[in-house]
C-alpha cells in the first residue's frame, strides 16, 4: 500500500521534529523509513501510526511506554528520544569521510596527470622563479596568492541554497579545512629551519608551498564535485 502526500509530509515533518537537520540525511531516511511503513502496512496489516512507531523504535530510538496512553502513543511515543538517529547520523558522517578521502586519491591522481594542470603548474614555478631573481618576498606572495585563489572559490559555493544544511557539503568542507589546518601545522613546526641568523630563507617556504599546490588544487576539485552533486540533488528536490 502507497502512503499519501499527507502522510509522507507527516514522516517529514516527524523527521524535522527529530532535529534530522541535514536534508540529505533526513532525504535518506525519508525513502527508507517510508518504504518500511508501505511493507509493514501491506504485509502484516497494521496501522501507519503503529508501523511507525515500530519502525521509529527499529532505529534505536528508546520508548518508554509506561505511563503513556494509547491515544498519545503516536504523539508521544515518536518524540521522546531520536538518539537512533543521531547514530545514523554519525555513522553517515564517518561513511562520508571515507569516500571522500577515497574519492580526492583519485581526483589527485587525475589531477597530476591532466595537460591543463601541468601546463598551470609550469607557468606558476617559472613565474615563482622569475619573481624571486627580483625579489623573494615577491615570489612568496604569488605563490601564497596561488593557494589563496581556490580557497576563495569556494566561497561561490557556500551559500547557494541547500548546501549549508548539506550533511555531505559539511563534511567536505571539514577536509578542506583540516588539509589546510595541516600545512599550518608543518609551517609552524618547521619555523625555525625556515629561520638563518634571525633572516628568513623564502626558499624553503616557497617549494613547500608550490608542492603542496597540486594537493590543494585537488582539494579544491573534490570539493567543487560534491558541491554542484549536492546542489543538483537540492535542486531536484524542491522542483
């Protein structure tokens, strides 16, 4: 049996209540916990209250039904814990962590081995190395002004509709912020081989920054493929 339009904005709305603040997370269990009542309905010949509260209890959330009277069940029962769904929610977290680690491997791999970005990174280093016959300091900025440039990009991206309140776009932008939150980390642990007699040698700061750039290209094209799926899947979602 196929819920109606009602019901489902009902498991929606039940969902919101549940503080299931990502809409893809709550687009996934919205499909999954729907499904499960049409099942439940149809093949055991409950009620859509009792089906979802089952399912509702199915996910790990406690209820406790003491005290609670049949005609509040529903009212009650399905709001008393959504510590289910913060489990699933942490579980999607670590999920998604992992194919996006996965995932920016292999865009890197594609990344060094595109004639575009070869071609980018040469104009870069002999632009660096031109720069820094004139002035050292030069050289730092416009390879710090390299690094710089995809970050800002992003920032296209971050307030289009749907992606702030994306599980995946968040989860994203974390590893774009601790990729960056690492090379700071090096920069500072390091400061002291950079340092000579109290002078600064731009030389080491500058190649590290130009071997990082294909990482941080990388990060920055992971970043805008999850982001424009995300946007597509929003966009999808409200049409």
């Amino acid at each position: 049996m196929k819920l109606t339009k009602d019901e489902i904005k009902f498991i929606d709305d039940y969902l919101i209540k549940n503080e299931v603040k990502f809409w893809d997370v709550r687009l996934e269990l919205l499909d999954h916990i729907v499904s499960a009542v049409e099942d439940k309905i149809t093949n055991d010949g409950t009620s859509f209250n009792e089906a979802l509260l089952e399912i509702h209890k199915s996910f790990g959330n406690q209820f406790i039904e003491f005290g609670v009277s049949k005609t509040e069940v529903l009212t009650k029962g399905l709001y008393q814990s959504n510590i289910g769904f913060k489990k699933f929610t942490r579980n999607k977290q670590k999920e998604i962590g992992r194919k996006n680690r996965k995932r920016y491997w292999i865009i890197l791999k594609d990344t060094l081995m595109s004639v575009s970005f070869f071609l980018e990174y040469i104009i870069l280093i002999l632009l660096v190395l031109a720069s820094y016959q004139y002035k050292p300091k030069t050289a730092l900025l416009i390879t710090l002004v390299a690094l710089v440039i995809p970050e800002l990009l992003k920032f296209k991206y971050v307030f289009k509709k749907g992606v702030r309140h994306s599980l995946n776009a968040n989860m994203v932008g974390l590893l774009n912020s601790s990729f960056l939150c690492f090379q700071g980390l090096i920069l500072d642990f390091y400061k002291e081989e950079f340092t000579f007699n109290g002078v600064v040698d731009y030389r080491y700061i500058i190649c590290f920054y130009l071997l990082v750039y294909p990482l941080t290209r990388a990060s920055f094209n992971l970043y805008k493929e999850v982001l424009n799926t995300v946007k597509a899947r929003y966009k999808l979602l409200i049409s």
